[in-house]
C-alpha cells in the first residue's frame, strides 16, 4: 500500500506539472465545464483517482466526483505541499491550508487533484442463535433434592433476511458455536429462522431489526428444542 501511496504521488507529481505549472493556479475554461471533472475520475471501490476539476465550489467538486460527501476526501498540491480537504470534518484545521488556497469556497477552473471516496462502512446484522432445553425432568441434573435448570446451548441453524418487501436479501447458516454475521444495506428486516427440514421442533420465532449505515444490529435467536420439562 505504501509503494503504490508513493507511485500515486510521484503521478499527481507529473499530472500537476503538466496541466498546472504553478500548482493550483487558475486558468480560464469554458463555461460550460464549470463544476464537472473535465478529466479522469474518482474510483467508487476506496481507490484514488487523478482528476482535473473544471473549477466552481467545494459541493460543486464533491457532487461531481460522483462519492458520498462523508466519504468524500481530496488533495492538491501547492509549493510541493499537499493540502487536503475533508467535506465532513469538524476539525477546521483540517482544511484550513485547502481553504487559504482556495478562499470564497471557490475552486479556480482546470485545477488538478486527488479524489478518494473512502470504503463504505459495513453494516447488516450479527448474533448468536441458541436452542432449549437442552434437556428433559429425567436427564436434568439434581442436586438435593432439586431439579436444577438445564441451559440453552449454542444451535446451527440457518436463517433468512427479509426486506421491508418480504423479498429475501440474505441466508446464513450459523457456525457450531451457534454465531453468525451477515452484510445488509440499512433497512428495515424480518429475521426468519428456519425449522430442519421435515421436524416440528426445534422451532424459532420471526425477529424483526433495523439496521442503520455503518453498524451491525445484533439478534439473537432462540430455539424451542420442543422437549418439557417438570414443572
């Protein structure tokens, strides 16, 4: 990663030489190009691009890289010092060398930078599916006199994920530890576990979760194993 960080570099090194000669000074572009890239292009995937921006404002520049503004991060050079801006950042130091650079959030016309738009942050939904009794009043272990309880314990089990349509998006089959994690965009869900194939029991209920961007809503699921105990 860093061989191909100092490569990318030593590229934007050349690109800027070549359409910039003085850094990230202004020069004239037709009207018409004013907020677009006239040249290359932001990777969607995480990856950096080298781009020639047609001049306009800081939304203007992010809208037209085509990335999400909270993921969105650019770079450009002046005096061989690269000055980066952040669109989401609190931080004001952050962008404060961009800004100065760059005053009146206005970006001048055929302005060379580096575009990335950051790795989406993972989200869906995580747990553990457990299955119970695990045990019936004879094979209950007693001491004094007392039936003591008999625990839950970790089930393979699979489960479907259903969007807000009740169109499947997802199925997983737990591991032997009963735990599982799958990758869903935000959303509402209905987490449906199914029974063996042909059997009554063991037998779970439906779970309903909303998963939110850039986290994991853990549902655990529990299995009625079917066997009664004393009561």
């Amino acid at each position: 990663m860093r061989t191909r960080w100092i490569a990318l570099l030593a590229a934007f090194a050349v690109m800027v030489s070549l359409a910039l000669p003085h850094g990230a000074a202004a020069q004239s572009s037709p009207p018409s190009q004013a907020g677009t890239i006239v040249s290359g292009s932001v990777p969607p995937d995480g990856g950096f691009g080298l781009i020639v921006y047609g001049g306009g404002t800081y939304s203007q520049l992010v809208t037209a890289s085509g990335c999400p503004a909270a993921r969105a991060v650019f770079w450009v050079t002046q005096g061989g010092t690269f000055l980066v801006y952040v669109p989401t950042t609190a931080v004001g130091a952050v962008n404060a060398g961009f800004q100065a650079a760059f005053p009146n959030d206005s970006i001048p016309a055929n302005t060379a930078l580096i575009g990335r738009c950051t790795p989406a942050a993972e989200s869906g939904i995580d747990g553990l599916v457990t299955v119970g009794p695990s045990c019936g009043p004879v094979a209950m272990p007693q001491q004094g006199g007392a039936l003591l309880p008999c625990p839950d314990k970790p089930y393979q089990a699979t489960l479907v994920f259903l969007d807000s349509q009740g169109r499947e998006q997802a199925r997983v089959t737990t591991g032997t530890d009963g735990r599982y994690r799958v990758t869903l965009a935000a959303g509402r869900y209905t987490v449906l576990p199914l029974n063996p194939p042909g059997q009554q029991f063991p037998r779970a209920s439906t779970t309903e979760a909303t998963v939110t961007s850039g986290s994991f809503t853990t549902v655990n699921v529990s299995y009625d194993s079917g066997i009664r105990t004393a009561q």
